[in-house]
C-alpha cells in the first residue's frame, strides 16, 4: 500500500474539505421587503397629498394588501428556497409598487378610468403564481424534460393574437369577456426555457462544429444540423414582426435568442451574425409594413407634426416630459404626462417617472433593474449544470432586453414599441409573467448557494454527486481503479 507507483493500488483518500456554508440571508430578505413596501406607501400618500391636499383614504389598505403579499411570498421562499439570493424578491415588490403608485397618479387625472384597482388584482395573481413556482418547483432541471412542449406552446401563444383584430395597429392581445390578455408576454418565458435546453444539449457544436469560411479562420460556420434551428428562429421572428405588426416582441425574441446563443458558446461572431439577420428583417419590414414604417418615421422626425400644426406627437411629448423632469423632478403628482395620451399607463409610464422623479429617481429605477439583472447573471455564474446557467442568463437577459427597448423607444434612441415596462407598467399579463421570471431567478439562485451537503433537490454543480464546487469537471474522482491509481 506505500508503493503509489504498483498497478492497482489506491492512494489514501483525503478527507474532503468542509462545506462552506453561505449564510441564508432570509432576515435580510424581510428587511428589505419592509422598506420596499414602506417606501410604496410613501409614495402612495405623497400623490394624494400633491393632488388632494390630503392622504388618500385607501392607503392603510394599500399598504396592508401589499404588505400581505410580500410577507407570504417571503415565508414561501423561507420555506422552499432558504439558500435564494435576498434581493430580487425585495426589487419585485419595490418596483411593483412603484408602478401601483405612477397608475394611481395617473388615474386621479383620467376620471372613470381606475387602472390601479385592476392592477392590484393582477399584481395578486401574478404573487400567487410566484408562491406557486417557489413551491411546486422543487428542482429548476425538470424544466428542461419539457423543452419541446415549452416550445410547441409558446408558438401557440404567438399565433393567437393574429385571429383577433388588432389593437393599436399591432396584433399582440386577445379580448375575451371584457379581459385583455397578451399571449407573447407568457411566450418569451417559454422560449427562454426551450433555449436553454436546445443550447445545453448542443453548445458543443455550435462552438467547435462545422466549417471555416474562405480566408477567414476565425469564422467558422456551424453544420446545417445546428444552424437550421438558429435561421428557424429568426424566420419566427420576422414571422412575428409581419404578422403582429410588433417590432418589439420581434427584437425581444431575436436579442434573447442571441445573447443566449452567445452565452452558451463563447463566440462574439454570433453577436454579429444575429445583429446583422435583426437589422435586415426590420429594414426588410419596415419597407413593406405601413405601421412599422409610420413608428419609424416618427422615430426620425419627432417634432414634425409640430412643424405641420399637428401638436406634439407621443414621442415628443415624451421628450417634453423627460425635459420637464430635469434632475430632481417635479414630484409625485405634480407632473403633466397625462397629455401624452391613450398609452401614458403602458408604454409611457416611464415618461410620468421621469418627470416626476427627475434623473435622480430615473437613475434609481433604473439601477433596481441592473440590480435585478446581475443577481440573475450572479446566480448562473455559479451554477455548474449548463442548462441551469443558460436559464439564469436567458431570464435576466428577458428583463435587460425589455427595459431596453421601452426605455430607448420613450427616449427617441429606438423606434416606439408596444410592450409594457417590467412591473411599472399597467398590464395584467405582464404583471404576472415578471413575477413568474422573479420565481424561477429564485429558485436558481437557491440551487446556486445551496451547500453541496445539503439534503435539498439541487446544487450549485451539475447532477454528478461526486463533483464538489469549485472543482473542474476533468478533476472529479473517477470510476475507474487505474486513474484512482494514477491520481
């Protein structure tokens, strides 16, 4: 036994080191929650004080509902996922009411229309379905089981709206009964989850298979096998872009499409090759589609129409409003955005933050979302299973793609686009659906810092049970005696 170099002997096994336990954070988690919705109620009241001189007679009620939510959310995850990042349940009640606060503002000065209410409600649903995630979803991995069924769904989902008139100019709601639902809203998670499955199982060829291309050695194109799906999302994409008449939904399933291609390869050509197929279809589109063409032409010239006598448009009164703001703003209650019109609730409201909250507070949402992103980009970082980290990314890169293409869309860097900023803007179907993302960035992060001797469903390593974090996966213990010899 003291000769290592004999055939067939085993060296003596080291200990393993002792697990480094991270903190659960839950009492952290609770804090924050506390100040978000403390920081809610706050801004609840200072609109009613800004516009009725008075707090509003609802806000115990507000602040008690809200409260409720977050606190049974909060005891699901303490329940299901104790090792979970604390910060993205906090940033979801925080922004979630902020955007309750901006609709109720907004309400005050469009009588009969009560979004904040119906808002409330979605806001309910889209918590309960958080609770719902957090504690039926043991393990993220049986999530990539149902790739194909995610995908056969989503593209059902895209195709539904098309049966019904369109809203807006563009072909992305379903009415039924008096509801408004957005079907591409619960899509993009589905494809997200599809993805990442797809580009597990074959992130070998697409970053080592297929062939160079003339005098460019470092171009190298992948096999037919492998490219077909890539061109057969893009061709969706574009399907979508025509039929809907939705630019964003098409940039937002292209771009995540994208970053996950890149993500699971490592090779910056296909940032190039998917900016390059984006930038034809909706050149190609834009050419052909009247309504695209017209948010085009707005983009370009903003404030022709007050050159015509027309008044401002939406967007250049967006930009009003931005100015307006300046740095500090004008205060909760006190700006004009309701001048903006049918969409000042969904794809303006960031024009009402902007004003009110001024570049200062601006600022602020802002960071929450890059917050928000990074604990997501965090938590795949750390896990070792490549469909785990491919779903991390994909999520956080939904949220990141989103606020872009409102954000740019109100502020003139972009075309306008019909979606909703994630949890600011009215919409049920969004509403719910962030929610949802919040869940799954949860239950990832909770596999991400669980100990790898814990009893819990998933690890921060892949399903191998004998790879310990930190470890490569070329340095685990092998199966075989003659390599144990050998180590």
């Amino acid at each position: 036994m003291s000769d290592a170099g004999t055939a067939g002997t085993l060296l003596p096994v080291e200990p393993a080191p002792p697990a480094v336990r991270l903190p659960r954070r839950r009492g952290v988690e609770l804090a924050l929650i506390v100040v978000a919705v403390l920081l809610s109620v706050y801004g609840y009241c200072a609109v009613g004080l800004a516009r009725t001189g008075s707090v509003p007679p609802g806000a115990a009620g507000y602040g008690a509902g809200l409260g409720a939510l977050a606190l049974v959310a909060h005891l699901a995850v303490r329940r299901r996922a104790p090792y979970a990042d604390p910060l993205p349940l906090p940033i979801g009640v925080l922004l979630n009411g902020l955007g309750l606060v901006l609709i109720y503002r907004l309400d005050l000065d469009t009588p009969g229309d009560r979004a904040a209410p119906a808002q409330l409600v979605w806001s309910t649903l889209g918590v309960g379905l958080f609770i719902v995630v957090v504690l039926v979803l043991r393990d993220h991995r049986v999530l990539q089981r149902y790739a194909y069924v995610c995908v056969a769904a989503a593209l059902a989902l895209l195709i539904l709206p098309i049966l019904f008139p369109a809203v807006n100019g563009a072909r992305i709601w379903i009415r039924i009964a008096g509801f408004s639902i957005q079907p591409g809203e619960f899509a993009k998670v589905l494809l997200a989850v599809f993805f990442a499955a797809y580009l597990a199982a074959n992130r070998a060829a697409l970053a080592h298979a297929g062939r160079q291309v003339w005098r460019f050695r470092r171009l190298q194109l992948p096999t037919g096998r492998v490219l077909g799906p890539v061109l057969a999302i893009w061709l969706v994409s574009v399907g979508v872009l025509v039929l809907e008449r939705d630019l964003g939904t098409s940039l937002l399933f292209f771009g995540l499409f994208v970053v996950m291609l890149y993500a699971a390869t490592g090779r910056i050509g296909w940032i190039a090759v998917g900016l390059t197929l984006a930038a034809l279809g909706a050149v190609a589109v834009g050419r052909l589609e009247p309504h695209v063409a017209a948010r085009i032409q707005d983009w370009l010239h903003p404030f022709a129409s007050i050159e015509a006598g027309q008044g401002p448009n939406q967007l250049a009164q967006s930009l009003f409003a931005f100015a307006a703001g300046g740095l500090l703003g004008a205060g909760l209650g006190l700006g004009h955005s309701p001048l903006i019109g049918f969409a000042v609730k969904s794809d303006f409201v960031l024009a009402t933050a902007g004003e009110e909250l001024g570049l200062v507070g601006l600022t602020a949402v802002f960071l929450l979302y890059a917050l928000l992103v990074e604990r997501g980009f965090r938590a795949g970082l750390a896990l070792r299973d490549p469909f785990g980290r491919l779903l991390a990314v994909g999520l956080a890169s939904l949220i990141a793609l989103q606020v872009f293409v409102i954000a740019g869309g109100v502020t003139g860097l972009i075309p306008l686009t019909g979606m909703a900023m994630p949890f600011l803007a009215q919409g049920g179907s969004s509403v719910v659906t962030n929610w949802a993302i919040v869940a799954l960035l949860i239950r990832v992060s909770d596999s991400a810092r669980r100990p790898y001797d814990d009893d819990g469903p998933a690890g921060p390593y892949d399903d191998r049970p004998d790879q310990r974090p930190g470890q490569r996966p070329d340095d685990r213990p092998s199966d075989r005696p003659g390599e144990q010899a050998a180590r």
